[in-house]
C-alpha cells in the first residue's frame, strides 16, 4: 500500500520507465488514453483512504437498478441485521472531483427523474417513524414493493469525497395471529399475486397448499434469520407436524404467490396455534 501514500516515487519510476522505453524503442505511456489514466488516478487515491483499500465497482444490488453513481466511483458494502423484518445495508463510495454540493446536487436531481419521493422518514432502525438523519436527503418509492434510500456522511477531503448511501426495503407483511383447527392462512395477503391460502392448520399438522413448499428450521428467534437464508433454503411441499411446531420453532414458506417467509410459533395452546411472521417483498 505503501505506493499510494509515496507518489512521488511512483512518478519517480514512472518517468524512469518511459525514458528507458524511448531508448529502447518500446511503445511509450502517450498509448494510455485520458479516460483510463483517470480511472487508475481515481481508484489510486480512494484507495488510501481507510475501508476503501479493496474497494470497487460500485453495485446496489439487482432490487436499487434506478440508483447510479457518478462516474469513476468505486464502493464497498457493509449489510446491517434485519430488525423487524426491514433489510438495512450501507453502501460506502468514494469518488475524485466532487465536492458536497456535487454529491448532493447529484442524487438530489438524479433519484427524482427515476420516480424516487423526498421523506422524512427512513427506518434503517426497524421502525417507520425513524426520522431521516440528514433532511432532506431520504427517499422513498413504491413500485409494488416500498424502498428507502438516504445519502449520508458526505465529506470532502482534498480532491476525495466519501459518502454512504442508505438503502432499506420494507417487508411486505408481518404480524402475529392464531390459528384454530381448520384455519387456513395466506402469508402474503397484500401485494402482486395475494389472496391465495399458503396453509392450513389442522390442530395435528401445517399442511401447505396451492404450491406453497415448507421448510423447518428449528428453535431459535425472528432475528436469526434473514432474507438470504430463507431465499436459500430447499423446500417441499411436505406438511409439518405438531410435534415439529413446539413453541420458538422456527420455519420457512415459499408461498404460492411467490414470496418467502419465515415464521415463528410463539404459543401452541392445545390444538390452536400462535405465529408471527415477516413475509419479504420480491419475488422468486
């Protein structure tokens, strides 16, 4: 790393190098053109700045496509626990040549043109009273799916800016309900594709219907599980016991309308069921 912080000696060697080329004969750095000596500039001073040694083209994720960067920026992403369901990550950008009032102008204009709202609110805490931390630079969009995003920690220093951005997706439902001997049930009752029972509870077991699949985690709690791990599991459309549905039993739904769920029982009363439930946005 220590050619970051030195560039002296890499000019140094730099020119060096091309008088020993010219000699030689060999094609010179004229051959480099404008645009790529500017992106190896770029990352070369973002690396040295702390968290941005091995950072690089920046992405948002397949779910934040109308977000962009300006150009010659390079990002690491930190991701936060799920809290309540709301999937919370940090994406941390440096960029050479603009200033605060550039990063702001940048996202100020560039977020509404793609259908994204000013809010007051954005709850990276779980929580949809959270206020924005830096007004008024939080948006939300509902396209079938609610998502936030903030602009955080804008700073300059010399020709470097650093910047976060916050982006938060909404599950798309959660609760907690009984469930009586007979009671069927659909996890995602609101959104595209809802109104199609996922279960039936028969007192004995939790039979899945119209193409919903299962997949039993064990005891734990709602937070040990996050979207990624509920996306990742084998299911099958095979019922879950009584027995297997003991109180702080966790398991996982692929529902019929295409969304993933994880569930927690937290009472079994006889023959009546107490669950609670997240049931995430997209779909798969």
């Amino acid at each position: 790393m220590s050619r970051f912080k030195h560039r002296v000696i890499v000019f140094s060697a730099l020119a060096v190098g091309l008088l020993l080329a010219a000699c030689s004969g060999a094609p010179t750095a004229g051959s480099v053109t404008p645009a790529a000596s500017a992106t190896a500039s770029t990352t070369r001073g973002c690396a040295s700045v702390p968290g941005f040694e091995h950072a690089g083209t920046p992405s948002l994720g397949t779910h934040f496509t109308d977000v962009s960067f300006p150009s010659g920026a390079v990002a690491y992403l930190t991701t936060s626990p799920e809290t309540n369901g709301f999937q919370d990550r940090l994406v941390h950008v440096c960029v050479t040549g603009s200033g605060v009032d550039a990063i702001r102008g940048f996202y100020g204009t560039g977020v509404v043109t793609q259908g994204w709202s000013t809010t007051a609110t954005l709850p990276s805490t779980g929580d949809l009273s959270t206020a924005c931390t830096n007004p008024p630079y939080c948006w939300i969009k509902n396209d079938g799916s609610i998502r936030f995003l903030g602009l955080e920690d804008v700073a300059t220093a010399g020709p470097l800016t650093t910047y976060v951005l916050r982006l938060v997706i909404e599950p798309l439902s959660s609760g907690s309900g009984l469930l009586n001997p007979g009671d069927a049930f659909d996890f995602d009752p609101t959104g595209p594709g809802s109104g199609t029972n996922d279960v039936t509870w028969t007192g004995a077991q939790m039979t899945p219907s119209g193409g919903t699949q299962l997949h039993n985690v064990g005891l734990g709690v709602m937070s040990m599980l996050s979207y990624a791990d509920v996306a990742g599991y084998t299911y099958a459309a095979v019922p879950l016991s009584a027995g297997t549905l003991a109180v702080s039993n966790l398991f996982a739904v692929q529902t019929s309308d295409h969304h993933f769920v994880k569930v927690r029982v937290e009472n079994h009363l006889g023959m009546q069921l107490v669950v609670q439930w997240v049931t995430y946005p997209y779909t798969f």
